[in-house]
C-alpha cells in the first residue's frame, strides 16, 4: 500500500501533469462507490483542475468550481497516465482532460475507491502543525501497543505499517511499548521522528524517481527492509507480529510497559 510519503509524490507530479488542465470527462468502469458516471460529470465536467493534494492516505482532486474528488488506493490501487484512450486493465475510474490525456483509477481487487466532495475528517493529519507533543501525550493515553495507536487512522491520519516502524526506531521506542506508559522525553522525540521521517521519505523518493505516480518505494528505509539484516547503527533487526501487522524494530529500542 503507499503510504503518506508516497501519496505526497504521487501528488506532486500529478500536478505537474495535470494542473490547469480542463476536465473533457470521467467515466467509472467498477467499484463499489456510490457513485455514478452521470453524477461525476454533473459535478466536474469542465471544470480544471486547481490542485491535487494528500491528506492522511488519500489523494484529493481540487477543481475550479470547488468541486472535490477524492481516491484512496486502499491496497492495491495504482494510478497509471494515459494519452487518448484508457487500455490500462482494472480500471475504476477515467479521468480524460481536454488535451488529450488522461489519468486511470486501476485496482485488480476492485477496492480503491472515488468520492465526491467527501467531509472533512476528524482526526489530523500525521503532517499537521498540531500534531506536537502535546497532542501526542493525549492521544497515547491508551492501554495499547504504541504501534497500534499510531496506525488508527481515527486518531492520527496517514501513517501505515511500514512507517510506524520506521518513526519508532528513529525515536528510540518499541513498537510493543504501551501508549501510556510512555515518558514525557520520548514522547517529544515520538513528535520530531513522526515529521523527520515522513518529510525525509518524501525528499528521497522525489530524488530518486522524480515521475512518480503509482507503486510504493521502500529500498532505504532504516529497518522496514526486508533486505536489511542490520539497521544504520548496527543493531540487528528483529521481526514479529503487532497488531496483526508484521513489524521490524531492534532490541536498541526501548520498551515502556
């Protein structure tokens, strides 16, 4: 699944692609989301594209006339460019613009899913200014893995599996430690490492594949590595399970129960 630094790509570029471009048309092939061909061009047919951004795991499409279409990949959605007609296969969602090009929706299981002026959530993004270590200590008063906390996306939006272990390493904590019983000290360092990580994970895959828009990268990741036996420190890296999500850590990181 991409996650939080991979979507910030994926929004970059499309930007790039697409921003200013005028809508000629959608067309929704499958999925299960509500919505119909006729109500997505009702609302966004004509209008250009103002802005494509990330909040939390999704994708959202600003248009001109305020018009928003939201996409969340889910596991296995993929955005694939087009130039005149979409013969990418398990597409959900046509996206043609007047110049010819387009972006296609594709999810072999069927489960990415489009929405249409969605609400605003709840809980904040994993980037929000206001996510510091004062929100942190409250949202960690929990009798619950650290790691599971970390991933509800009820309470803090936009970090999965792989990064929740890469921002608890950076920060010196156990994916198994319980949320409160967490010291103040290590709570700040949970805030730095949260930001750090998913801003230097962005800055790297932008660097390493400046057209991103489909696909999750995560050949340099500290520990979250399969290929990796050891982590920059030279801690060897350990494996189990959290939360029914296997989880990378290093006996280097300190456990608070």
């Amino acid at each position: 699944m991409p996650e939080l630094p991979d979507l910030q790509v994926f929004s970059h570029n499309i930007n790039k692609l697409f921003a200013g471009e005028r809508v000629s048309k959608l067309v929704l092939k499958s999925g299960k989301s509500g919505l119909s061909t006729e109500s997505l061009n009702k609302k966004i047919k004509g209008a250009k594209l103002a802005k494509c951004y990330r909040e939390g795991k999704q994708l959202f499409f600003r248009f001109d006339n305020d018009a928003v279409l939201g996409l969340h990949l889910m596991l296995h959605g993929a955005l694939q460019k087009f130039d005149g007609a979409n013969d990418n296969k398990h597409t959900i969602l046509e996206m043609h613009f007047e110049n010819g090009q387009g972006l296609a929706l594709t999810d072999w299981q069927k489960s990415a899913k489009p929405t249409l002026d969605p609400p605003d959530p709840e809980a904040p993004d994993a980037l929000a200014k206001t996510v510091n270590a004062k929100f942190l200590k409250d949202m960690l008063q929990r009798k619950a893995a650290v790691k599971t906390v970390l991933m509800d996306q009820k309470l803090i939006r936009g970090i999965g599996n792989a990064y929740a272990d890469e921002i608890l390493w950076k920060a010196g904590i156990s994916p198994f430690s319980i949320s409160d019983k967490i010291p103040a000290a290590r709570i700040t360092a949970l805030a730095r490492a949260i930001r750090s990580v998913l801003q230097d994970a962005e800055k790297k895959i932008l660097k390493a594949h400046p057209d991103l828009i489909s696909g999750e990268i995560r050949d340099f990741m500290s520990v979250h590595n399969s290929r990796k036996e050891e982590s920059p420190k030279g801690e060897k890296i350990l494996t189990a399970t959290v939360g029914g999500r296997k989880t990378y850590y290093t006996d280097g990181q300190e456990e608070y129960s």
